[in-house]
C-alpha cells in the first residue's frame, strides 16, 4: 500500500487514502507521520483486496514535521 492522498491531519495523527500498488484498490486508514511509519508500516500493510504489500521499489513519503520536533 501506499499513501494516495492525505485528508485530514492534527499534529502527527493523520488520515489517508491509502492505493494499492497492485490492484489499485484504496481504503481510508489512519496514520501517524514519523520515519518509522513511513519507512516500515506502510510497506507492511496488506491490501484488503488482493492481500500483496508493497514492492521492494517501495519509496516512503517524507515526514511533514522532522521526528525530533515536537508538535
């Protein structure tokens, strides 16, 4: 899975649109917006459809606030 579309976001706490990278399928899922999110439970996440995860192509998104910043 990957994140297609961020909707709403307070402080770290987020929700998405999340697109698989195989079938296509989107599911709206929550999220938090640190490296270790981005770089190791979004690879992680299997598609409710097909049941695949992410590539090892898998390029996470940057965070919008660094990990050191409190927010």
């Amino acid at each position: 899975m990957r994140i297609k579309t961020i909707t709403r976001q307070h402080r770290r706490d987020f929700y998405a649109i999340y697109e698989c990278e195989h079938c296509g399928h989107t599911e709206k899922k929550y999220g938090y917006d640190d490296s270790y999110f981005h770089k190791e439970v979004i690879p992680k996440m299997k598609c409710s459809k097909c049941g695949k995860t992410a590539d090892e192509n898998y390029r996470p998104l940057g965070t919008k606030y660094p990990d050191w910043q409190i927010v």
